[in-house]
DNA sequence: TAGATTGTTAATCGATTAACAATC
DNA sequence: TAGATTGTTAATCGATTAACAATC
C-alpha cells in the first residue's frame, strides 16, 4: 500500500523522531541547492554520509513520493519539505537583546526563505534605545505587549546575556509567547506547553574540540 | 566493579554517542549555573526534562563518579566536563566572513570559558579590508596560511554567504584546517578525514515553525 | 521488457529505561 | 544503622539497516 503516511496524518499528527527531523533539515538545505531536477537517495546519501535506506525512510514520512527508476523530483520534494517546516506560512518573531548577536540576526536577510519576518528588536540598554538596527528602531521591553499583539508574534529570540535570560523567558511568556528561541548559553525553565530550542552557538565548538583531541587528524594539538 | 569507563579509556578511544554528547553540553551549561555543592541526577533530569536513569548513565561515561546519598559534586562534575571537552585548552580560531555573524563571534567575550581564542578574521571585501572588529583587523585571504601556521589553527570558522561557503571550505583544507565550524546555510563536501559541525542557525527556527503547526499551543496561528 | 530505483516490511542494532545491587 | 542515591546490568523500546517486493 502506497503512502500510509499520509493515511496516518489523518489521524492525529504523527511525532517525527527528532533525528529524523534534523536530517529532513539537511535535504531541505541540500535540495536548495541543487540544480538538476531529479536526485536519487543514493546520492542524497553520499552528500550527507549517511546510507540510502535512511533517506527513504525519512522521505516516506513525508506527503510526497519519488519515482522508482528516477528518483525524486527536486522541486517537489523542497515543497514536501516546506510544507512540513511551514516555511510558506509568515511568523513574526521578535528579538530580545541587542548586542552584536541580536542585531546580526535583525539583520540577516536569508529570513525570507523560511518564512520568518523579524518584526522588532528590543533592549533595555538606555544607550541602545531608539537606535537603529536595519530598519528596526530598538524598543525599550514596556512595548513588548503591544508588539506581540499587534505583530501575532509567537516565537522570542533570546539574544540577551546568560544572567537575564530566564527573567527575560518569563516575562515573554506572561505577555503570550509560545515559542523561544534561546541563544543565551543557559538552560531555561518554562511550563510545559512552550516550545524551546536552544542555539547554544559558542558551546558548540566544544563538539569540535572534544573530537579534534580523539581522532588521528586532530591528536597533534 | 568502579569505573569501567576510565578502564575502556584505556583501549582505544570511547566513542560517545550522538546525544549522550549534546546532553553532556546540557549538563555542563546547567552545571555551571548551579550555586550549591552537590546535585542530584534527579534534579538534573527535572531541570533539563529527560530521566534520572539517563542523567546518571550519560555520567558513568566520564570519568567521574558521584557520592551515593549525596549525589554529584557540581564542580567536579564540570571539571570532569571541562576534561571531555578541552575547555582548559586553548585553541586558536579563525573566521572567514567579516559580515553581521562573523563580526558578532569575533566581538563574543564569552569563547575564553571555552578555551577558545579568535586569533584573525578574514575577507576579501575590500571595503572591509582593513577594519577594525574588536581588536582584530580584517585580512585578506592571501593571509591565511601565515595565520594559520602561526596560531597553529586547527578549527576554521565559515561565515561567509552560501554560495561561496564550499570554495572557502576547500581553500581552508588546503591550508591545512582539521576542523570546519559552518554557519553558512548549506551542506559542504569534506574529505572524511576533516570534522564539520554545522551551525545552520537560521534553518534552525524551521523545528519551532514545524512544532507550533502540529501542538495544542500552536494551533492557533 | 529488463533494470534501476523507490517504498515497505522485517531484522538488527543501539539507546533508553527499569530494576536493583552497591555504597556511603 | 537505615535510607537515599549512585552505578550497572538486563529488558525494553525505537531507530537504523537489510532485504526485497513494487513499479515505472
């Protein structure tokens, strides 16, 4: 039977695994930049060192088939993929903190591709008030209410220091957020129906340097 | 029988798995939060939403154990962390991209808790070219091998526009860089002797996106 | 058609969890 | 000591991989 996936969508969402998810990004980021129109898992696989059946698998969650004896269809596939990610759908997002790395992501202009429009930026900083970041004017924190109404904005981008972040977490959620996006390198406390992912960028060099220490490349530190 | 982890240690490199590793990152952002003495696996688990069982098996991989009754030792659990990591070696890194996020990690005070020293930041803008970013001046390519044997740089750091993400990846290679920190949104070819930790931060939002359609909370968009 | 490639089921593997012994 | 908590073994679960049938 062709498809169950898309049976089993009609009840109830399914749960992606979480790797399954993160690979799913990777085509999607793959796809984009391929030219040709037809790709085979096989060479999806090659691309990301992982193995063929993998990427089946993976696929077959989807709403989408590739053709035996050709492969998949690119394009087709990257809709598949923005459907799943709702990369068509516009969510207004909001930055809180602007210091070099909320203004770096105010700032950056690939957004578009994946459906998000950063809609303010705010900090507390008297110096930073009123300056401008692009297009953005920084706002003091007492317009978050406003803005997240007036914008629907669900997700908060976490861009201010370690100490404050979950003070700051916690006054986004009491004004209505559902989702944060946290790069402050803590852990954060939220109730269990606000969705968190944490972008730890600085602590992930330490993948790097754990295996650059254990792998014949790098033990000649 | 104590310890067989230090034991394995001794035959050849333990590989830890996938997630073990990105928890372990969990425990140390957490731990060096904490205030008091000794924690429980039971609070951690709590803290970070996963189960005692897996807090204390992700531990029994390093080489440290905590006190029954008691529970962990904080600072000698994030020694221990410290120890897998490298975080009290220093590596010199470099950044090739002097736009918003590159100029954002080079200004980043936060790299010495990680043992990391940005040594350089390169681009071949030549408005650029010559700029001030923190302390560090902005150099052109041709300077890359100079650098690089120099600080004895192991780890290259891409922040450069997609399209021009692989050229620079090879070219760093050439020069000698073991390890490739990538924040250009696409996927690089490497020789397999050569470690990629993707920090694909815009894509990175598409799970929260994906989540908010599928959860109760979201629902409501 | 024959052959190549997808899709899917079944087997395997590895990671998580449960249970409990060790220990302070 | 008794009780609490770690450490470890065994059972379970889920994800990956292998095998092969479906298909164009």
């Amino acid at each position: 039977m062709k498809n169950m996936s898309v049976k089993k969508k009609r009840n109830g969402p399914i749960m992606f695994p979480k790797a399954t998810l993160e690979r799913l990004k990777m085509y999607h980021a793959l796809l984009q930049e391929e030219k040709s129109e037809y790709i085979s898992s096989e060479e999806i696989a090659r691309k990301l060192s992982i193995k063929p059946e993998q990427v089946r698998k993976d696929i077959s969650y989807l709403d989408y088939s590739g053709k035996p004896k050709v492969g998949y269809h690119i394009s087709s596939l990257v809709d598949a993929l923005d459907e799943l990610f709702g990369t068509k759908l516009r969510d207004n997002i909001i930055i809180i903190g602007a210091g070099h790395l909320g203004k770096a992501l105010a700032n950056y202009k690939g957004f578009v591709n994946f459906g998000i429009r950063v809609v303010a930026i705010f900090d507390n900083d008297p110096e930073k008030l009123g300056t401008y970041v692009g297009e953005l004017v920084v706002l003091p924190l007492k317009d978050l209410d406003r803005v997240i109404r007036r914008f629907n904005v669900k997700i908060g981008t976490i861009c201010v220091p370690g100490e404050s972040a979950q003070k700051t977490v916690d006054l986004l959620i009491k004004k209505g957020i559902k989702a944060i996006w946290n790069f402050a390198p803590v852990i954060l406390e939220v109730p269990e129906n606000i969705l968190v992912e944490n972008m730890d960028i600085a602590r992930s060099v330490l993948t790097l340097k754990h295996l650059l220490d254990r792998t014949p490349t790098g033990k000649i530190r």
